[in-house]
C-alpha cells in the first residue's frame, strides 16, 4: 500500500527544504483517517530535522491540493466517532500553524474543505490558476469547523461566511482578490513561484525567520498590547546570537564597495 503522505528533504540555499505531499491523486488527495494521522507524523519529522528551514505542502498530481475529507470515513460517524475524526482533521491543520518553519501551500488544483483549512493554517499560499477553492460541508448536513475559524482572519466575516453558508466554490483569481491566497500564477509556473519565495525565506537568517513566525501566529491570537510586548522580546533575543551585527556589518560593507565603484 503506498503511503498516504511523502516527504523529501531537498538541498536548497544551503540548507533543506522539506517537500510534503499528499499522495493520494486517484482520489483527489483526499484526507482519510489514516493520511491525517501520516501527516502530522511526517510535520513532526521535519521540525525535528535542525537543516530544515522551510516546508512546502502540495497534493500529488494537477488536480488536488486536497479535495476535503474521505466522504466514506464521514458516512460512517456517529457522535462519538465524529468527535475523533474532526480532532484528526484538527491536528493536522495545527501541524501547520505549530511548526516552527515557514510553510508554503502549493495549491495545483482543487482546495475543498479541510484542504482549505490546512492551506488556510499555512504561511503562505501560492495557486495555480486552475485551482478552485470552496467550503462545501453544509450541503452535506455538516458545519464547517476547527481551522476554519482561521478564514474571518484572511478573508473578513462576510467572506468567511460566504464559503461556509453557501458551499460554493470560487476560481483562483477571485480567491486571490478575496485575500485567501497571495498569489496565483500559470499552472506551468507554480513550481517556478514556489521556488522564488523560498528563495526569498532562505534568504533571511534562520532565527529571524523562526522569530518572525511566531510572531505572525501570536499577531493573529492576541491582543494588541500582549503581541508588541513580545516582539520586544524577540527583537533583543535575536542580538544573543550577535547575526545581525554580522548581517549588517555586511550589508554596509557591500554597500560601500559598490559606491567605490
């Protein structure tokens, strides 16, 4: 049987760049029981690996990102079972927002339910321009829940409620101007543009980097005075290591030679 998630570990900058893929693309990498469990279990390898510095998630194949939930793992809950399978579908959505590394979803196709929420827990997401985005759980007598109370936060309330009250879906480029994802590019350029923001993260100090997510998270959970009071902290933290004397002092001196010149 193949497995339900693989990872590989790509040198890049100097360091790794942890590829996860749902792979499953007969069934629209579709989150079963199993594959939920796998994912979680390969994030936790890849924040274990101290050369990893960033981590891109994408579905095997052209069609899925993930296309939602398996629907025969649904049929078959009852109230009890229902509650452990939406903690699955919640931990892997948290694997996301919890992992110390910048994580880029790579959407090449169809983002539907907890697909959307996984790829809504991400830092960033970049889509080809057939993709297709959509909440369609009430029309099968189930709300949306877990991660997809992060949706208010990237697209606003009316938006949010739009996906999650009508089940509809919406293209790629109306999902770019709603703010759900940041960018969408030729389905020939999608790795081009994956690899140009990696390029981009890795181009920053690791540290900085690992501040500066949890950062975002924090910007995004907590009051206003509770996250300038952190990034306080985290500001002086980052000169223990003295990389940014080094950092600038290089910047100043590049700058200079290129004045003499």
């Amino acid at each position: 049987m193949t497995a339900p998630v693989k990872l590989a570990l790509e040198p890049r900058g100097g360091a790794l760049v942890a590829r996860v893929t749902l792979d499953n693309p007969r069934k629209l990498n579709i989150f079963t029981p199993a594959a939920l469990a796998a994912l979680v279990e390969t994030m936790r390898e890849v924040e274990a690996n101290d050369r990893v510095r960033a981590v891109v998630i994408t579905g095997a194949g052209d069609k899925a990102f993930v296309g939602g939930a398996e629907l025969e793992a649904l049929g078959s809950l009852d109230a009890a079972s229902a509650r452990d399978f939406i903690g699955l579908v919640h931990d892997a959505c948290a694997s996301m927002r919890d992992c110390p590394l910048p994580v880029i979803a790579r959407i090449n196709g169809w983002c539907l339910g907890a697909g959307l929420e996984l790829a809504a827990c991400c830092d960033l997401r970049i889509a080809a321009d057939t993709a297709a985005f959509g909440m369609p759980e009430v029309r099968l007598g189930i709300p949306s829940v877990v991660e997809a109370a992060v949706l208010p936060r990237l697209v606003g309330a009316g938006r949010a409620r739009w996906l999650v009250l009508t089940g509809e879906t919406i293209d790629a480029h109306e999902a770019l101007a709603w703010g759900l994802v940041e960018k969408v590019v030729d389905a020939k350029d999608l790795n081009a543009s994956v690899n140009n923001a990696l390029d981009s993260i890795l181009a920053g100090s690791d540290e900085a980097i690992r501040a500066q997510k949890r950062l975002c998270k924090l910007w995004e959970e907590a009051p206003l005075a509770e996250s300038v009071h952190a990034s306080i902290d985290e500001f002086a933290r980052t000169y223990e290591s003295g990389e940014p004397n080094r950092r600038i002092a290089a910047f100043r001196a590049a700058r200079r030679r290129k004045a003499g010149t």
